[in-house]
C-alpha cells in the first residue's frame, strides 16, 4: 500500500466515522422521544429522574480516541460533531417533547 492509497484509506475511513456519528445522534434522539411518553405518567420527582437517566445514558463520547481525533481533525477541523450546538438543541428540544421521533426538526 503506498501512500496516496492510505491517504485515501484514511479519507474513506473518515468519512464513515461521519456517517456513524450521525446516526449516533439520530438513535439519541431516537431514544430520548420514545422514552418522552412514559414521563407524562409519572410524578415530577419520577420525571426528573428519567430525564436525568435518559441523559446520563446517552452514548459515551470518544474524546482522546487517536482515530476519533485524527477523524475530527481532518473533517472538522478538530470540532467534535457530537458536541456541536445544532445537536444539543435538537436534544433540549426532544427532552421537552418538542420533537417527536423522525420529525423534520429532529432530522434537519
């Protein structure tokens, strides 16, 4: 393997972890709107707890990972797409119950 083809192998590879990450946020959000229902149940102190459970549970992130930074610093220039503020809003939003499951708000 010479270096222009681990270049490459090292693009494609990149751009995999990105699609991985993006369904990583799609299946959080996933999880946080099929859970939302059961929390319109309970009291509030149940409630809160699920909402902290909900959040505590959500994928560990890869921060220090060597390919998780090399993937970050070659398609994001260092920035963590699971950390990005699009993401935390569309979770804020489906912690309320704002964003059912597969709507456009959830999946934009």
């Amino acid at each position: 393997m010479n270096c222009s083809d681990r270049c490459e192998a090292v693009i494609a590879l990149c751009e995999l972890v990105d699609k991985l990450t993006s369904d990583i946020q799609f299946l959080e959000l996933e999880c946080i709107s099929t859970r939302y229902p059961l929390r319109q149940h309970m009291d509030k102190e149940e409630r809160e707890l699920l909402r902290m459970d909900i959040l505590s549970h959500l994928t560990g992130r890869y921060e220090g990972d060597p390919a998780y930074e090399l993937f970050k610093s070659i398609l994001y220039s260092g920035g963590d797409p699971m950390e990005f503020r699009d993401h935390h809003v569309k979770v804020q939003k489906v912690c309320k119950g704002n964003c059912p499951a597969g709507t456009d708000i959830c999946n934009n």
